[in-house]
C-alpha cells in the first residue's frame, strides 16, 4: 500500500549567487593588514604627563576604541539628563 501513495513534491533548488559577506570581509582584512603594515614606524605619545614610544597601529587603536566608547557612551549621558523632573 505504501508503494502506490504519492510522494511529496521535491522543494525547489535555489541558486545560490557569490557571497558578497564573505568578499567584503576579505576585503577588509586586506586592508586592515594593509593598514597595519604601512603604520609600524614607531611614535612618540604624549598623553597627559606620561610620554612613550609604541607602534602608529597602536596608537591609532587606542583613539578609535576611546573614540567609540565617548561615542557610545556620550548619547547615553545626555539621555539620562533629558528625563523630566517632578
């Protein structure tokens, strides 16, 4: 009996096209490598009293993350001021 019920139609195959996530990604690398390796001279940091010398790369790292987190942080400030008083 089980021979003769119809089966369930197959779903359809989906073409799959390139990846675009992937390029992009292997795109950024690329450049991030390209980025690291043309910033490895070293540079001297002052930052309030302290004075030093580290990587370009580290440097510019250390300014995006700071810069990131004000950026994150500083909306977030201003919200809690915005609350109205009682």
């Amino acid at each position: 009996m089980e021979a003769n019920r119809p089966r369930a139609p197959l779903p359809p195959i989906e073409k799959r096209g390139t990846n675009w996530r992937h390029w992009l990604i292997g795109i950024v690398v690329l450049l991030l490598l390209i980025l690291v390796i043309q910033n490895s001279q070293k540079v001297e940091v002052h930052f309030f009293f302290a004075d030093t010398h580290t990587p370009l790369i580290f440097a510019l790292l250390i300014a995006a993350v700071l810069g990131a987190l004000v950026g994150w942080l500083l909306p977030r400030v201003r919200r809690r001021g915005d609350k109205p008083r009682d």
